[in-house]
C-alpha cells in the first residue's frame, strides 16, 4: 500500500496518529506491506513530528519499503537526492531483498548521481552546518503555515463562508482548492494565477504582498 508520511500531495490531507493507528490495524489484518512516501520531511509539522505516523508503522510491522527524497528540504531538487530504505523481517529476507534492489537498480540506472548525496553527507556530517540547515528548514515550513493562515483568513473574508478553512489545517506545499477547471483557467486568464487544471495550488509561491490579491481572484471567479 503505498502512502505518503506527511504533506500529502496534491491534498495537503495527512492522516493524524489515531488514523495511523487505525491505518496500521488494517494492514496488519489484510498482511498488507506499506510503501511509504516521505518527500516533504520538515515541511508539515517538524522534521521530528513529520515521521512519526512513518515510525509507528515501520515499527508495528515486520516489512516496509520507505522512500525518503531530500529534492524539497535540501532545495536540491535537480540533483536526484534522497534513498530507498527496505526493512526485511529478519537477516535472510534482508539480504534477499537487498538483492532484488540491486538488480532493479542495476537495470533501470546502474549507478546513482553522487553530487546531491555528497552535499547532503557534508551538511549532516557537521553540526553547525545541519543546525543551519534545521533552522531553515523550519523558516520555510512556518513560512508556508502562516501564509496558509493567511490565505484562509483572506478567504473567509472575501467569500463570507468557512468553505476554505481546510487550508489552514492543511500541510505541506500542496493543497487542492477543489474548484472547477473552468475556474482555474478563469484565474489564470483573468488574474494571472497559475495552478494545475485539478486546482493543486502552491501554497509556497504565495507572499505576504499578495496573499489578498489571491483571495479576492478565487473569490471573483467563484462569483462570490
Ligand atoms: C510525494 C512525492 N514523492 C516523491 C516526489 C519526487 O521526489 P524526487 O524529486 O526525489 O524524485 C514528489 C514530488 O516531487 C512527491 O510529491
């Protein structure tokens, strides 16, 4: 079953640790094994609190795959950065599924870039250089909470309703606003807003000077 471990994309929806828990209930039940996505550690609630659904079910279970890209939270995303980890239930089923990783890797790339993972080593290798890095980190993961706030607060005003408020309590980068196609391209065309045709928005590319501005133009295209 494949998951993502926080700041879902395009939702922005993640699962709080009672859902993991329940989650984790039915993969035990249905002998499931999880695939986890994590590609925007840092991004939702903390580094820490973003892997915690993550560890319950590594933890609870006797095989996970996790798939974890530093692209998003070392801005490396044109290095090809991040790694595969595949926990086995005991050494022999380790080593044969390190085989089977081998081989698919030798057949789809053979050998991996090796820049992005340098980099990554460097800064994790000296302190002052990781807590630089977490401090960032956090910078931009606040960042983007508060102008989801923002944004809210701007919706609510000028659509009179709470039909926006998801936003706020929503993580991540991502969050699909949940209006038409017809209404994206009425932003686009009319007010210079860009989002993919699902109305999967950005919430990063947003600022302070125009979080309003965006508001009110979802606001005027929804004929508010
Ligand atoms: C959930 C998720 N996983 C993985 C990726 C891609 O990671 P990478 O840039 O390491 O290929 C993305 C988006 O870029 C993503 O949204």
């Amino acid at each position: 079953m494949l998951l993502h471990a926080c700041c879902h994309n395009p939702t922005g929806a993640d699962l709080n640790l009672e859902q993991w828990r329940t989650l984790l209930e039915l993969l035990r039940r249905r002998r499931l094994v999880p695939f986890l996505d994590l590609a925007y550690q840092g991004f939702g609630a903390g580094l820490d609190a973003d892997a915690a659904g993550l560890r319950l079910i590594t933890e609870g279970l006797p095989e996970s795959l996790v798939a974890v890209s530093y692209s998003k939270n070392l801005g490396l995303y044109r290095e090809r950065l991040g790694a595969l980890i595949v926990m086995g239930e005991n050494d022999a089923a380790a080593q044969a599924l390190q085989s089977q990783v081998l081989r698919i890797a030798r057949g789809i790339y053979s050998m991996p870039p090796d820049h992005g993972a340098a980099i990554a080593a460097h800064i994790f290798a000296h302190p002052p250089l990781r807590a630089a890095w977490v401090i960032e980190l956090e910078g931009m993961r606040t960042r983007i909470e508060a102008m989801r706030g923002l944004l809210a607060g701007h919706l609510r005003r000028s659509t009179g309703g709470a039909e926006f408020d998801f936003l706020e309590d929503q993580r991540g980068m991502f969050s699909q606003l949940g209006v038409s196609s017809d209404a994206v391209a009425r932003l686009r065309e009319r007010h210079h807003i860009y989002m993919v045709g699902d109305s999967r928005m950005n919430l990063a590319g947003i600022m302070p000077h125009n979080v309003e501005y965006v508001a009110e133009s979802i606001a005027s295209v929804l004929g508010a």
